[in-house]
C-alpha cells in the first residue's frame, strides 16, 4: 500500500541539493526523456540537467518558437489543454519508432482565472491532469520494462482533493486555488494508480521556486504572501532556485534508490511523509495516495477524454 510506505528513506540528498548534484555519477547516454514544460522554470533546469548527463530531451511546447530560443533539446509543439493536440504529438512521436526512458511531466498553470476549455473542462484540471492522462497513456506503446513517469505535483495539493461531485466547478461558484489543489492532487493520485498498472511512477513536490508559473498571482498578492519585498527581490528564506527545484523531479526520474519503489509522494529528494497539518509545508495528505480514490480517479479520466487506458 502506498500510504504504509510514505516514509523517509534518508537519500543523501535535500533540501538544497541541485539536479546536478542528483546526477553526478549517473550516465544517461543512449536514453530519451520526455520532459513536458521543458522550457520554463523547473522545466527547463530539467532538460538541461538530463542533458548535460547525456540524456536526448524532447521537450513538447504550447509555445514551440519560445522552446527554441530557451532550450537546444528536440522541440515538438503541444497544447496539454487540447486533447486534439495531445494526440497528434504522441501519434507523431510513435511514428518516430523510438523509446521513451523518462517522461517527467513539468507543465502547469496555477491559479488561472476561470475558463474552460473542450467540452466545458475547467482549465487547470485538463491541462495539469488530463492533458498530462491522456499524453502518459497515448505514449505508453513507447514505454519500456524501465520507464519511470513523474508527476510534478504540489504541496498545493493539501488545499483540495477530487471534487468528485463537480471537478469542473459546474455547480459551486469558481476558486482558483481549489482549482489548482484539485488538479495537483490529480497528479500524485495519477502517479499512483499508473504505477499500480505496472509503469514505475512518482509524484513530487519540487519546493517553492518563483517562475513564470506566479504569472496569474498579482504583485500585491505576492507581497502579502511574503515571497517578494516592493522591488520584487525574493525573501522567503524558503524559496528554492530552479536547479534545487528540479532536483526531486530528476531524482526521482533516475535515482537508483528508487529502483525498487513506486507510487510514492516525494519532496526534498527523499519520500515524504503523511501529514494532516494544516501548516501546508511538507508531506502528503491521505487522500492523495488513496489507491481506491486512484482507481475512481483513472476510470473518471478515461471517460472524459476518451483514452482506453
Ligand atoms: N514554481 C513553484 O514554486 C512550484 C511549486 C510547486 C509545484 N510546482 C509545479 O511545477 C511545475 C512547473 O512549474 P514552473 O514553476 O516550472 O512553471 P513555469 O515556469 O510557468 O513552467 C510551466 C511550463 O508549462 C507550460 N504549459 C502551460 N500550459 C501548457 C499547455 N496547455 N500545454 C503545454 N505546456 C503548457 C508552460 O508553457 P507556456 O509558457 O508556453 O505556457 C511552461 O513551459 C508545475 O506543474 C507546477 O504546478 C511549481
């Protein structure tokens, strides 16, 4: 069971540790990533660790001429919010003939303002989950016995669980931070349930790390939260930068430590602990790593776009 093993495994590596602190020693020549947001934030520092280890990167863009100027890895273009677009990237990609090693799925919004996208699907929840569902599982022919998949969730997914009743936020009034928190906890309850079916998979909190995601939380807000002081310098002591970001999703995507494991929550480069603070800092909640809510979960997106999974 996954929550028995939410535990602590003392990795060598932390808080402060960087992506290529987590690679050093490891040779990743001859492997394909997939790294989805490649070109932002945590992203980005992503790709280039991978590659810098040897890894050849793909990395899907909604914004591919914008992926370019960032990144030297293979640039193919994909909107995560448009199933249409998911498919034709995994159907070119399979066409290609090649495998895929990692796959780390980075992209995300936060806290967008409400808007729908297909067939009235609020708009983080089919980008951060359903997009990413419909992607993992599409590309699944080009899995091998070793691929690892990871989801980059949130410590934002103690805000929310599945809104089982109105995930799409149909009947109650909208709220961008619930929106949010539910599709995070989308993501670790993804994580679960595709490496209960066989795929080694994690999902992981990369810490707090100020990047273009903070694109729909205002200045003022910012400054309230205490991330930013009045010339937008960072002064939360918690901040991480984006190489100490990536490091939990890389760790995660190669970590010989994690060989042996699967379905797991991990932050800070090791496994989390459960919590049922209300601080909001470290850990996972229950209900993220309920094998149960990972099946309904499963069944729910495979309904809703489609993907015999
Ligand atoms: N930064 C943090 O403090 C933090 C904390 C916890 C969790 N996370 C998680 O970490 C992940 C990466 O965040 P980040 O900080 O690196 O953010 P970021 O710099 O904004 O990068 C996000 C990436 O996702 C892409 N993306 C957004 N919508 C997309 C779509 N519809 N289709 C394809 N790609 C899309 C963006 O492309 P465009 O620029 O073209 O939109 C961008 O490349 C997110 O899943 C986030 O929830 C971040």
């Amino acid at each position: 069971m996954t929550k028995a093993r939410q535990h602590k495994i003392g990795s060598g590596f932390g808080f402060h540790s960087t992506a290529d602190e987590v690679l050093a020693g490891i040779d990743l020549s001859g492997k394909l990533a997939i790294v989805t947001g490649g070109y932002s934030g945590l992203g980005l520092a992503t790709t280039r660790a991978l590659a810098k280890a040897g890894a050849h990167v793909v990395v899907p863009a909604r914004r591919p001429s914008l992926a370019r100027e960032a990144t030297d890895a293979e640039v193919d273009e994909l909107d995560l919010a448009d199933q249409a677009s998911v498919r034709a990237f995994a159907d070119r990609f399979l066409a290609s003939g090649r495998r895929i090693d990692i796959m780390v799925n980075s992209a995300g919004i936060m806290a967008a303002p409400e808007t729908r996208v297909g067939p009235g699907w609020e708009l983080q929840f089919a980008t951060n989950h359903l997009g990413h569902f419909a992607l993992v599982n599409r590309l699944r022919p080009a899995f091998t016995d070793h691929t690892r998949v990871v989801s980059v969730s949130s410590s934002g997914h103690q805000v929310a669980g599945i809104r089982w009743d109105d995930p799409h936020f149909t009947r109650e009034p909208y709220d961008r931070w619930l929106a949010y928190g539910q599709s995070k906890t989308a993501n670790v309850l993804f994580a679960v349930q595709l490496d209960a079916l066989g795929v080694k998979s994690f999902a992981v909190h990369p810490g707090r790390i100020l990047t273009e995601l903070a694109r729909h939380v205002s200045k003022e807000e910012q400054l309230a939260n205490g991330w930013i002081d009045e010339h937008g310098n960072i002064v939360d002591p918690l901040f991480k930068s984006p190489e100490q970001g990536a490091a939990t999703q890389v760790w995660a995507a190669t970590a010989p430590q994690l060989s042996l494991r699967g379905g797991l929550y991990l932050e800070d480069c090791d496994v989390a602990e459960l919590t049922d603070s209300d601080a909001m800092e470290s850990g996972v909640r229950d209900y993220a790593v309920d094998p149960d809510a990972a099946a309904r979960l499963w069944t729910l997106s495979e309904e809703l776009t489609g993907v015999d999974a």
